[in-house]
C-alpha cells in the first residue's frame, strides 16, 4: 500500500467515524445526559419548531414556544429563539406562559406549543420520566 492511499484510507475511516458520531448525536432526549462527569450535560426537547435551517432563514418558524408534559399541565422546557441567537439556553423563566390544559391532548405526552398562537405545533409521548418514547 502507498503512502497516498493509506493517508486517504485514514481520512475516510476517521470521517465516517466523526459523522456516525454527529447522527447518533442528534436524538431526542429531554433527560439531561452527561457524557463524562468532566463534559457538558444535555437537556431539553430538540425539533423542528427550535432547529436553525442552514441557510439561516427561519421564516414561519415559531419564535417561542413551549413544551408542556400532559399529565401534569406544566410547562418543562421553553425555547426562544432571540435568546438562542445570542447563544444562551432559554430558561423556563425566560418564557411567561399560562397553560390552559385541552382534555384533547394525549396523556402520557408532551405538547410544544408556540406562544404566539396558542397552536399544538408537536405532539409525542413520553415515558414516566420524560423521554420521548421512539
């Protein structure tokens, strides 16, 4: 083997290995997760309501919205999205936000609402500690 193709048989395998990284990465998770004592923990529910296209653009995306679990009618994470450009995590008070419970939702659930419009924009279920349940 040359010295070409074993650089480049390298940089594959040690691409690959990165973007396996990033796609197991990207689940869903409201239960914060540490790594390593020594890294920085994860939490909160991830999608499209709180996502940034790449092109930066995010026209008809909610500016703020709110996630309430429907077994207990309360708001457990909030997304705003002025405070994320400015890379800051949304703290529950940073959102002022009244629940209203809809007997329509499900139970066992989580309801992202935008706060603009009091609109149920996601809905997915959750297990007894707030997981998203795939």
């Amino acid at each position: 083997m040359n010295i070409y193709r074993a650089v480049a048989t390298g940089f594959a395998l040690v691409t690959s290995i990165g973007l396996s990284a990033c796609a197991m990465g990207s689940v869903t998770s409201s239960v914060s997760e540490s790594v390593s004592s020594q890294e920085a923990t994860v939490s909160g529910y991830e999608g499209w309501w709180n996502s940034t296209p790449a092109s930066g653009d995010t026209t008809g995306l909610p500016q703020e919205t709110v996630a309430v679990n429907t077994d207990i009618g309360e708001v457990v994470d909030a997304f705003n999205r002025q405070i994320s450009e400015r890379g800051k995590a949304t703290e529950l008070s940073d959102v002022q936000y009244t629940v209203t419970p809809d007997p329509g939702w499900p139970a066992g659930s989580v309801v992202i609402i935008d706060t603009s419009t009091d609109e149920v924009i996601e809905t997915f279920g959750v297990d007894s500690n707030g997981k998203p349940i795939q």
